[in-house]
C-alpha cells in the first residue's frame, strides 16, 4: 500500500499481475474500464494469442492499421534502435521464440540465436500504420508494460480518480498529488529489487509524480544464460548488464529506457531523453545519474 | 556503507500525455465483446511463486564466469554465501580486464558505486518494490516444470 488507508485492485494482465492503488475503492464501472483497456491492449499486441494484430504480422505481411498508442511506441522505438543500433528492436519476437520464449512457453532453444532482421529492410512504421515486407515477429514488450501503465492511468484521470499508483510488477507509475490536488502527499518509498535476489534491495528511491521501471535479467529467464532481454543484431542475451531502472514522466519512456540501458550507456540515453537512470553491472558495480535522488547500498 | 544520490527535482508528469487516446471514462463501445476476466496470454497458473533461494543448501558457493560482451571477453569471480535457505553475501571479483569498464569508471565518477551489496527487504521500510519478480504465472510455471525435469 504506497499510502496509509488506500485501497487496491489487483489483476492479471498480458501477462503480469496489476496492482492499481487509490484513496477509495474503485466502482465496478471504474473496474471494467480498466480491465477493458488492459483487454484492447492485449488484442492489439500479445504475441502470445493467435488472434492479435502483431500475431497477424507474425504470419502475413502487409498493412496493419494499429491502435492510437502505437504514435507513441513507434517513434519511441525507432529513437532507440537507432541510438542501439539495430540492438534493441522491435523485431525481436522471432529471435525470442527462436530461443524458446514464445506462446506455449516451451523454454527450449531451437537452434543457435537469430539476429533479428533489419527494420529498414522488413518495417514501415507510420504513426498507427504498420507496413511489412515480410512475415515479422513483433515484440513491443521493452514498453508495453510501462505503456499500459499509462493508459490505465489515462482512464483513471477521465473517471477523476487523479491520485493513483500503479504498479505492473514492479514497473510503477505514480500519478502525485495531480495539479490543485497539492495535498502533501509524501513520496513512496521504493526499494530496488537485487539482481540475484528478490528478497534483498540494492536501494531506495523515493518515488514523487512519475514513473519508475526496471528490467532484470534475473527473471523471465529459464536457464543456462538464457533470458529475455535479447541483442537485436545478434539475437543472443545481453550478458553485460543485469538490472536497470529509469525514471521519466510516462510509464512508457521509462519502461523502454530500462531496456535501453542494456545496450546504450545512461549518459548517452540522456541526451535525448529527459530521464534518470541506474545501471548494475554483471561484475557487481552500478553507475547513475548524478541526479538520481535515495540511497544504494 | 550508503551511497546517497544527489538531490533533484523528478520530472513531472505532464511531459507526455496518452490521454484520450485509449479508452476514456465513458462505457467501451463493444462490452459485451470484453470479458471482465483478466488477459487469457498467460497460462491458468496463477500462484506459482517465484524462484527463491530456500532450494539451496547452507554453504559458500564460488565459482569464475566468463562471457563475450560487445566489448569483448569479460571474467568475474563470484562467491555466494547461502545461509538459512538465503543469500547472506554475495562477493564479486571483477578481473580488471576490459579497458572499457576502467574507462567507464573514470567519466562517471561521483555516479559509481563499486559493489551493489543490498539489504534484506524487510530491514527496510517501503511500500513497493521496483523490479520484475512478479512476472507471470505462466512464465514461472514453465520454469519450474523445467527445474524439476532437471533434476
């Protein structure tokens, strides 16, 4: 509970478990906007349904008309593909199935590791258009998570429940005190997970109106260095990093720069993104922007 | 030994906006289309816990791991020390060999923390942990049944 006396609703959605935080219960009506929303979003872009659009790209090259977020996580992809280079992309859905992380979770490689194609080469991404060349396994799962998070604190604003925390397993998004709302709410307090284990945290950052998202290498891994953050340009597991975090405005920007951060430094991400970041290493050392605000130890 | 980060001002929230672009307050056109039931992509195996330590016997565990990153081959050293079904310490020897990590150190002083050691949760006070232990039912389902066909 990130404030005394808040209430919480939980769910399960593409994929992870939902907890939303307010002041009051949130209405049966207000319940069924989000989970409507979470359901849209899930129809759009799970890899893991055969009836999604991005299944539908899986199979069938052609145009694809996505839904509105897709504005934002197009752009916000080509930035950082090319800021990566080819590294992280959202092309990468192939590369991950190839290692066994698909639908059906069979978690079993099937051949050596598959660089994903080039989006130059494969990928028309228009605003809400999708044009493909060729059958491509699209993988928003670097934003998805962090994007969701905002449109469900989209809806909540429209229903005027402007003070919220939600988290999606560990990627939260705190909507503050809201504008005129200044009602002296204190920060939430957030440990930071440890790489090699989740009962212990490497820090705290006292989260204020944003969000803060992290990626691991430590879970949604099944074994033997394998793991689901993957090289685009090679397919294989990014072996250099093992967790990162990021702050930024919107849930979305976070979510992504935490992968980012896998392949591109902090310092270079942060000249064209307005964000804070932290960055643990395989051989045990962190770096981070100087303005980070909490404690590590 | 804390490493304290320096103040700031976080950003605030108004720099990007997804409002009005997904569905708004108002009833979805096509409910009855939208089950209230959570997204069917994850396997039906809520409850799965996560992975934990208690697997592991009370000992101090070492082992050198080599790996190819972009910058080349890197070796660490690590040691865990598992006491009570938990990881009490963990020690990692980094063998100084990439002249990148170095020079990363240089240009980020002040931003570096040599060794991430951590704290057990519960001798510190938050309310929400940032990180991604929670993933799916599903995910962690599969994983276990493949731990137990290992063993």
């Amino acid at each position: 509970m990130p404030h005394p006396g808040w209430t919480e609703f939980s769910f399960e959605g593409i994929g992870t478990r939902w907890e939303v935080s307010t002041p009051s219960p949130l209405s049966g009506a207000h319940r069924r906007r989000l989970l409507d929303a979470v359901e849209a979003y899930d129809a759009a872009w799970s890899r893991f349904r055969p009836d999604s659009l991005v299944a539908g790209a899986a199979r069938t090259p052609g145009r694809y008309e996505l839904p509105p977020e897709a504005a934002v996580l197009g752009p916000l992809y080509q930035s950082l593909y090319r800021l990566s280079g080819g590294a992280m992309t959202p092309l990468i859905g192939t590369s991950l199935e190839r290692l066994g992380y698909g639908a059906g979770y069979r978690l079993r490689p099937e051949g050596p590791p598959l660089p994903a194609p080039r989006w130059e080469e494969v990928l028309d991404w228009q605003g809400t258009v999708l044009t493909t060349a060729e059958p491509v396994g699209i993988d928003i799962g670097a934003a998805g998570k962090g994007q969701l998070a905002d449109l469900l604190s989209a809806v909540l604003n429209s229903c005027g429940i402007g003070e919220h925390l939600i988290d999606a397993s560990g990627d939260l998004l705190n909507s503050g005190p809201g504008p005129g709302l200044d009602t002296g709410r204190a920060p939430v307090e957030v440990a930071l997970e440890h790489p090699y284990d989740p009962g212990r945290a490497i820090g705290i950052i006292p989260l204020g109106a944003g969000a803060l998202c992290a990626s691991a290498a430590n879970r949604r891994a099944w074994g033997d260095g394998l793991h689901h953050v993957l090289d685009g340009t090679t397919g294989a597991p990014v072996r250099t990093v093992v967790a990162s975090w990021a702050l930024a405005a919107s849930a979305a920007v976070a979510d992504a720069l935490a992968t980012a951060l896998f392949f591109v430094d902090g310092a270079r991400l942060r000249r064209e993104f307005d964000f804070s970041w932290l960055t643990v290493y395989s051989d045990g050392h962190a770096e981070y922007s100087t303005d980070l605000e909490g404690a590590l130890f | 030994m804390n490493t304290s980060f320096r103040k700031s001002v976080l950003v605030g929230i108004a720099g990007l906006s997804l409002a009005g672009t997904a569905a708004g307050c108002a009833p979805a056109q096509t409910p009855a289309a939208q089950g209230a039931t959570p997204a069917p992509n994850a396997t039906s195996a809520q409850g799965a816990t996560p992975a934990a330590a208690a697997a592991y016997k009370d000992g101090t565990y070492s082992a050198d791991g080599n790996y190819v990153s972009p910058n080349g081959t890197e070796t660490v050293g690590v040691e865990l020390t598992v006491a009570g079904g938990a990881v009490s310490d963990v020690k990692i020897t980094p063998h100084p060999s990439n002249p990148n990590t170095k020079k990363f150190q240089g240009e980020f002083a002040g931003g570096i923390k040599s060794q991430i050691v951590g704290k057990k949760l519960d001798e510190i006070s938050v309310s929400k942990v940032a990180g991604s232990s929670l993933t799916s039912g599903g995910f962690n389902a599969a994983v276990t049944k493949i731990k137990s066909q290992a063993q």
